[in-house]
C-alpha cells in the first residue's frame, strides 16, 4: 500500500551514499535563504523514491484543500536518472481508490474496491513547457536538483470526493474502507503501460476541506406534541450557541421544556450523531453517536411547570470504538480524529463514490412507558480551522553551516554555487549540497 512506505535516515552529504532501495520516503524540511534580509524562512518537502532510486518525487505538501469552487492542484517535482529511461518515459496518475467492503470477504472473485484515475500524464520528457505558472517551491527545487528535474502539475475534478475512512471493528482485517488518493510516478512505455514495482513511486495525498470563515444562522428549532384523550401539549424548544464548530469544541445544547399537558417528563438525554452516507448504495446512509450525555436533575418536569437548561458535550473519537464511524482520511506517521463535515456546492450532484459526513445534536425527553418519547434535532457543521498560510521568519545567520536532521528533515539553502547535477541517482541527498549530518 502506498501509505505503508518506511522512511530512512539521511546521511551526511560527505560521507558514502545509501544503497538505492534503502531511501524510499522522507519528510523533509528546507530554508530558503532572503537575498535582502539576514534571515530564512523555513518550509516541509516530502520526498520519495523508487526502490531502485532512480525515480524521486517530491511534494510541498499532501493535503490539498477543496475549495468547495476549486481545489488547489497537484504540484512537485520530479527527479529522473535519463540514462535508465533507455527510450522510456515517465507517467503521473492521479487514483482515487474507494473501498467499499471488507477485503476479508473478497471471495471467488468479489472485488470491493474501485480505482478511479482523475489524472494521467507524461511527464518526463516533460510536454508542458509553460513554466510561467509554476509555484516558488518548484522553482526553488528546480535549481537545486538539476537538468534532470521537472516539475508536473494535476488537477482534481471540482466534485472528487474528500477523503475519508470508516473505522474498522477490533476484529477486522486488512485495508479499512473509504477513500483515498495515491499520486503515482513510473517509468514505462505508455500509460497503459503496466508498471514495476521498482521503478513505481506511489505516495499517498489528501484532499480536505477546511471551515469557512463565517458560519451560518444559529440553529433553533421547537417540536410540540399532543396526547389522545389528554388536554394540552408538551413543547421543547432547543438551541445551539452556534452553528459552526471546530473540532474539539464543546457543543452548548440549551433546552428549554414547558409542560402544558398533563404528562410528566421523568428524563432528558442529549447526544450528538454523526450521519455517515455511502453514496453508492441507495440504503448507505446510518447515523453513530460520539458524544451523549443523560441526566435527571431537574426532573421529573411536572404538568404546568417549565425547565432550562445547558448541556454540554464535546464530540471525540477517545472511547469509542464502534465500527463505522467515519474518519479523517489517514497518513502514515499521523493520528487521526472524526471526519469532518462534508460541504457540498450542490447537494444533489454527489459523486457516487463519496462519502458525505454530517453531524446533528439530539435532544430526547422521555414521558415514561404510556407517554411516549419527543424529539429534537439539530443540524450543525463540525470542521478543522484553515491553517494559517504565514509561516514566522527565523532568525538565522545565511552564511551559518546547513544542517540535516536525523528526524528525516534537509534544509535547503540558496546559494551562488551552480546546481548540483544528478548522476547515478544513487542517494537522495546527492543533489542537495552544503548537508552535513547532526549528531
């Protein structure tokens, strides 16, 4: 599987170069030195080669961000060694892989995934020679690299689905289901081509969706009912603060009970649902709870009397290990928390290998055996804030000695000396000059 790639120590520049297959993936953190200013600012590469090191991408990032009107592209860079081409060429695909069943009951030739290929390209010898739009980081890898760098740019659809895991049960097996992406660069004839495990780097991306700046009118609702042969009715109106969270938020459900009937309301329960619909079934739609809370007090609310009420809760996935419930889609090296809500700019064009995630507050009185159950929900939209695009300038001396970090991490700095040229392609570190190793 993509994402299961083991990252690997990064040696000292001056020193011998690791074995080809021994370099498959690294994070890797890079300064760019101000021509101006006596400082850097410092930004993450992810890098990854082939097991043979001859093909190494690298990526600014992994999680590309709908917009909901446009999702930011696909850009890195590409390092090739041309003499093991021979003829050859260099293809990118974009997969979405959705699975939909447990690969534990992929029997007698059951199939319960779909690869969906959003994006195919060659790539080297590059076919798009507009450079004009190329991003700072690109442009900066290009100079470090080489000749034998190019960059590549794809685009996801507007409508691609996030990505999103469902949570497996304790006693499940193999890959969980949901959707994720695979960015995938090989070395082949044509497209169709089928690639070598060898000359193959496939590095696992995410597309997410992040909260919107200002959030919606403040949820409200009031339900009423009435009782045969019984004079009256029991109202329940309930209340959220707010209509947008973010996670880790508590949720202040108020709740407000005026008894005008004749029944007696002996308990409140309040929770907060998670509404999970797997768009290729036209059943796929259940609901998980990941936060409740019930209480007495104030009860029993006799016939005439009113109550109010705040309650408190605080959606999380700690202790809850129910099998379904939907899940920020994972990488490796990272945990992960409840999915967030999914926005969609029109409702009724879903793609049909989604998964849309929706959360609810809902607020239960219960009357006793003859009296029944009222009920309140309450829609609300539970995401992660965007990131802060400025990154703080550290104050570092531009001609201080650059480092690489045992934790996977190069600094990259721009200098006067002219790029360094990839040769065997033996080492990621070889094309990055001015390294050494930090004990």
């Amino acid at each position: 599987m993509a994402g299961d790639e083991e990252e690997a120590p990064v040696p000292p520049a001056d020193g011998p170069s690791p074995a080809a297959g021994n370099a498959p993936a690294a994070a890797v953190t890079a300064t760019v030195t101000a021509a101006e200013e006596d400082m850097v600012s410092s930004f993450k590469v992810f890098k990854k080669s082939s097991p043979n090191g001859k093909v190494t991408v690298y990526l600014g990032k992994r999680d590309f961000v709908d917009h909901i009107s446009s999702v930011d592209p696909i850009d890195g860079v590409l390092l090739v060694d041309p003499s093991y081409l021979d003829g050859r060429q260099v293809y990118g695909q974009v997969i979405c892989s959705f699975r939909y069943g447990r690969e534990e009951d992929e029997v007698m030739g059951l199939n319960f995934q779909k690869d969906i290929y959003l994006a195919s390209e060659q790539v080297y010898p590059s076919v798009n020679t507009d450079t004009a739009n190329m991003s700072k980081l690109q442009e900066r890898l290009l100079k470090k690299l080489g000749p034998h760098a190019v960059p590549f740019t794809f685009h996801l659809p507007q409508n691609a689905p996030s990505s999103v895991t469902l949570q497996p049960g304790e006693t499940d097996q193999g890959a969980p289901c949901g959707v994720e992406y695979i960015l995938k660069l090989f070395v082949g004839d044509s497209e169709l081509d089928r690639s070598h495990k060898r000359a193959t780097v496939a590095l696992n991306i995410r597309k997410v969706q992040y909260s919107p700046s200002k959030g919606g009118r403040q949820p409200c609702t009031v339900v009423r009912k009435d009782f045969m042969l019984s004079p009256g009715e029991l109202e329940l109106e309930a209340t959220l603060d707010k209509q947008l969270y973010h996670h880790g938020e508590s949720v202040a459900v108020n709740i407000c009970i005026r008894n005008h009937s004749n029944k007696t309301v002996k308990r409140i329960k309040c929770s907060i649902q998670q509404g999970v619909e797997v768009c290729i079934f036209s059943n796929g739609s259940y609901k998980a709870t990941v936060a409740s809370f019930e209480t007495e007090e104030g009860c029993p609310v006799e016939p005439g009397q009113c109550l109010q009420k705040v309650i408190m809760m605080t959606p999380s996935l700690e202790n809850n290990n129910r099998r379904g419930i939907a899940l920020d889609g994972k990488l490796k090296q990272q945990d992960t928390g409840l999915a967030s809500s999914t926005l969609l700019a029109n409702p009724d064009q879903r793609d049909v290998f989604g998964i849309v995630v929706s959360y609810s507050a809902k607020v239960k009185l219960f009357l006793g055996a003859l009296g029944g159950e009222l009920v309140a929900e309450l829609p609300f939209v539970l995401m992660h804030p965007k990131p802060s695009a400025q990154r703080p300038l550290q104050h570092v001396a531009s001609t201080e000695q650059l480092e690489t970090f045992r934790s996977d991490s190069i600094d990259l700095a721009e200098s006067d000396a002219p790029p360094a040229t990839h040769g065997n392609g033996a080492g990621l570190t070889e094309p990055l000059t001015g390294l050494r190793l930090r004990h």
